[in-house]
C-alpha cells in the first residue's frame, strides 16, 4: 500500500476494488509521504478530506489540502493539537473564504494574533469576530 499512491492511475477509481484501497490508505496510512502523494496525485475530494483528517498527514500536506480546496478541507486540516501556531498563522493569511476563515477562528493552535488577524479580515463573518471575542475573553462564552 505504500507505493498505492505513487503507482495508482486516479482514473482507476472507477474500479470498487481500487477505490476502496486507496480510501483505505488516506485515511489509515500512518506514513506521511505515502499521503502527500495521494495528496497531489488528483485524488476526489472524499479522498482528500480522508486525508485532511488523518493525523500522520503532514503540515507541508495540509498546507496543500488548503491550497486546493480552502472551503472544505480548512476545517479538518486545522483540528489537530499538535499542529504549530505559526501553521495555523500561515494558513490563515492566505485565505479569502469567509467558512474558511470562520473555521480557523476555531482552530486549536491559533494563536492571539493570528485570531486578531482572522477578526479583522474584510472577508470575515460575523461569526468569525464573535468566535475570536469569545476566545480572547472579550465577551463571555455563552453555554449552549
């Protein structure tokens, strides 16, 4: 399975059986460059959000996912804890998308600065300024 993604023709996807394997690997490889290959080979989307969330997904990998779906592979991508804020920074200045930039208001290594940043970008929902209020301690966190 580790040369799966160096080897597959995506187009082979088509097959239940290829499909299924290559499913298999985005989402229980525990070998980083293994998914970084998936990750650039073309792979669908369910592909990569498998990826987005597997934990041995590197950040150079997750960087990638942002990069070519920021909408909906930016939320999973920045869930982990183990991820650095200076990830989460630059990840975030690179975004346009007003769900994207709401979901990192909520990422877990972000840092004061790069909430502020997120809070005051012109593409920000109020969603996203309310999340990093609350976060800062500016407002208080309501229960649900």
């Amino acid at each position: 399975m580790a040369h799966l993604a160096d080897d597959a023709d995506i187009a082979l996807l088509d097959d239940p059986t290829t499909a299924h394997r290559v499913h298999a690997a985005a989402e229980f490889s525990d070998d980083p460059e293994t998914l970084d290959a998936l990750a650039r080979s073309g792979a669908p989307t369910s592909v990569l959000m498998k990826i987005a969330h597997n934990p041995a997904a590197a950040e150079h990998t997750l960087e990638h996912l942002v990069d070519v779906d920021e909408r909906w592979l930016t939320y999973p991508a920045t869930r982990r804890t183990d991820l650095s804020a200076e990830f989460i920074d630059r990840i975030a200045r690179r975004l346009s998308d007003r769900n994207a930039i709401y979901h990192v208001t909520s990422a877990p290594a972000a840092s004061e600065s790069t909430l502020r940043y997120l809070a005051s970008h012109p593409n920000a929902p109020r969603g996203a300024v309310e999340q990093v209020d609350a976060r800062l301690g500016a407002l208080p966190a309501f229960a649900a």
